[in-house]
C-alpha cells in the first residue's frame, strides 16, 4: 500500500493514524506542535472525559442539526466500542453519576502515552514542528519546519486540524486559508461551549468575579416559544459567566445574540422550592433582620447568589415578598456577546459536510479526507466532542488506506489527485 499522512496530532489524527495502518497503509503523522495531544491533555487536565453512557438515541441528538451526518460515523464507533478501545490500551474507565465515562484515574496522560506507544509500535511515525502550508505545484504537501521547507508526497491525506480554540496548543484555524483557495466550501467557525459577556456593575464584579453558582436552572425561551431548561452550575467571571450549565445551552444563546443582538437567560436561584412555597417562606416577618440575612434564611441566599440578586432586582421588588420571590425563580440575566473564539472549550462551522463524501473525502480533492473538529459540526461537553472527533477520525483513516492501496493498485502512486 501506500503512503497515508495524517497532518494534526489530536484525537482524530491519532485515531486516523490507527486505523490507517491497521489497514496496511505506510503511516506519518505531522503536527505543527513540539509534541502531539497539546489539547488533549489540557481538556482532561481536569478529569478526561471520554465519552458519554445515556441511550444511543439521545447521545445522537446532541448533534443537533448535523446529526444525520454523523450518525452513521458515530453507530459505527459508539461509546461502548470507545470503552473497548480504552482498555485494549489497558486504561480502565467508569461511569459518573453524570452518566459520564472517565478513565479510572481521571487523567489524559496515561491514555496518550499508551496509544503512542502502541502507534510507535505497529510503525507510525510522528513528526513534530512541521506546520503544513498547503501543496506545490506539483501536489507535494508542503511544511515550514525549524529546518527550512519540507516537501512530502503523499498517496491519501487526512486533515485533523482541529477548529479555532486553544489557538496556542495548536488549533489555529490557518488551515481555512489553505482550504479556500482550494475552493473547499467553508462555513465561519464561531465559539462553542463558550462563556458570555454580561454587563456587570463594578461593585459586583470586584465582589464575586470568580464565584461558583451552584445548583441553578437556566431558562431560555426561543424565537418559537419553546422553552430550554438545564439545571447544573456555572461560574461568574469579570467579563460575564461561563461554566457547564452554561455551556450546555451556549449555541442556543450565540445563535440568538446573532440574530437578536442579545439575550436573556432566566436564572431560577433555587430550584428546589416551588413559587408557592418561596413567597409564603419570604413573607414571614422580618423583625429587626436585615435583608441579606432574611435571605439567609427564609430563602437559602447568600454570596454570590444573593449578589446577583441585588444586581439585577430594582430595591422596591426587594422590599415585596410576592415579587421577590418571582425574581428569585427567574432572574433575568442579559447576555451581550459571547466570549472570543480562542477561548471557547470548541468551535462550530468548519468544513462542510455538504463538501464531503460519504467517507470524509473532499469532492474537490479527491484524496483528502477531514476528520475531527474542523468539520462543521459541535455538541456540548459531557463526552460528546471527543467521542466524533475519535469517530471521524477512525472512518477517515480507515477510507484514506483504502485510497491509497487503489492509487497503487492503479499505478497512479505517489501523489494524491487533485482538482484545481
């Protein structure tokens, strides 16, 4: 067969080096980074997230519109064929009571040093420092490499370049570029599973910027009026907030600042204790007890919850039982913008799927495929990411092997062909 090379050392890069060579192909791997996995280890600094357990129908409508894209990927790779894989690579996994699925110790490092000894082992070669930079004129790929320029000539590709996040670990998005002039369809990349910005007083960002808000219910009415509840935690920072909850329902949010300017999020501060019972519990007398410890009390408020209360809640609303407790079921919090795309945990947009065939090839550019996080698709976090990026990627290696054994096959080797 073949030589297949695989530019991007994520997930789906890897995983597209395995089953590349799995299936008899010559493999080389590239990365622009001194070392491959940057963002893989910093996405599971806080506990690897591999994939998720809950039922196969909804794990799929995580994907929302690009679902029919990638289900087929992705019922060929579920989530237990991912926990398979982990422990042929003698990595142990369990499921949270989030329905999550971590490795027994919660770290990414082991799992990425187990798969590269593996991938070293049947004959991958990694190569570092090489920052692909399009083609030649005669099809060779072409790398800027602390050496100078590096020319390689390749029978099938796979790009796995990730999307615009984290640009400093290597997700830099430069790959659009090269795509374009290639007349390779592009949808913008926009920040998913993202922060927003909110406009906070001065006082309450010195105060609470920093502070966990826990066991919330976010509310989101959309355009139609149907309503997106999520209950989870979230954080404030200075700029705005950030945070799972937030996460989960951060493309709905995006997708109405784009069209509206901005948006509202209803925050139900204690979603516990019905309206009924909370308007009866403030109602109580106060005595000599000031507000903030009535609060305390007769509402379970205090800190950061109690905070964003006053910053949001005219004085008179305070001061009346049956309103206060309105507010404190649903909390209106306007949302001017979300947070830059390099700071986003993922991105939206990419390449189109409508520019692929049904094995991830370019139909501009017979010979290169796409995988991961630079196709045009994006799920929340819970295991969702990592499980497509690893799904596109096994089904772009596994096609780029079979293109190029038919290269050779038909003695059109070496070279991938391509379409100006």
């Amino acid at each position: 067969m073949g030589l297949v090379v695989i530019i991007g050392g994520g997930p789906a890069g890897l995983m597209a080096a395995e089953t590349a060579v799995a299936a008899g192909a010559s493999v080389k791997l590239y990365d622009s980074m001194p070392s491959v996995g940057r963002k893989f280890l910093l996405a599971g600094k806080g506990g690897l997230n591999l994939t998720h357990s809950e039922p196969l129908e909804p794990f799929l409508s995580r994907y929302g519109a690009r679902r029919a894209w990638l289900e087929p990927v992705m019922i060929a790779f579920p989530p237990q064929a991912i926990r398979a894989w982990a422990h042929q690579l003698g990595i142990e996994t369990f499921v949270g009571t989030s329905g999550r699925i971590f490795p027994t110790d919660l770290k990414a490092a082991p799992l990425l040093r187990a798969w590269l000894r593996r991938l070293r082992a049947v004959g991958v070669d990694c190569v570092v420092r090489h920052r692909w930079i399009g083609w030649d004129d005669d099809g060779k790929l072409c790398f800027r490499t602390p050496q100078g320029l590096a020319q390689v000539q390749a029978d099938a590709v796979v790009l796995a370049l990730g999307g615009g996040s984290w640009p400093g670990f290597g997700s830099d998005a430069a790959w659009i570029q090269i795509l374009t002039r290639q007349n390779v369809p592009i949808t913008p990349l926009k920040p998913a599973n993202c922060g927003f910005d909110v406009h906070w007083s001065e006082h309450f960002r010195g105060k609470f910027a920093g502070s966990p808000v826990k066991t919330v219910e976010v509310v989101l009415m959309n355009r139609d009026r149907s309503i997106v509840r999520r209950r989870g935690e979230f954080v404030v920072t200075k700029t705005g907030l950030e945070g799972g909850v937030i996460y989960a329902v951060s493309s709905a949010l995006r997708d109405r600042i784009e069209q509206d300017g901005t948006v509202t999020l209803w925050l139900d501060l204690v979603p516990d204790r019905s309206l009924q019972r909370l308007s009866a519990d403030l109602a109580a007398p106060r005595g000599k007890r000031t507000l903030a410890t009535h609060l305390t009390r007769c509402a379970g408020l205090a800190g950061v919850k109690a905070g964003l209360l006053r910053e949001v809640v005219p004085k008179d609303v305070l001061a009346d039982p049956v309103r206060l407790a309105e507010a404190i079921k649903a909390l209106p919090i306007v949302l001017v913008s979300p947070r830059p795309l390099e700071e986003a945990i993922s991105t939206a947009g990419g390449v189109s799927f409508e520019a692929l065939d049904g094995t991830l090839m370019l139909r501009a550019l017979p010979g290169v495929f796409c995988a991961g996080e630079m196709l045009d698709w994006e799920a929340p976090t819970g295991g969702y990411l990592l499980t497509a990026c690893l799904a596109t990627g096994r089904l772009a290696g596994s096609a780029a092997a079979q293109w190029s054994k038919a290269q050779v096959d038909r003695g059109t080797s070496p070279g991938v062909i391509r379409e100006e």
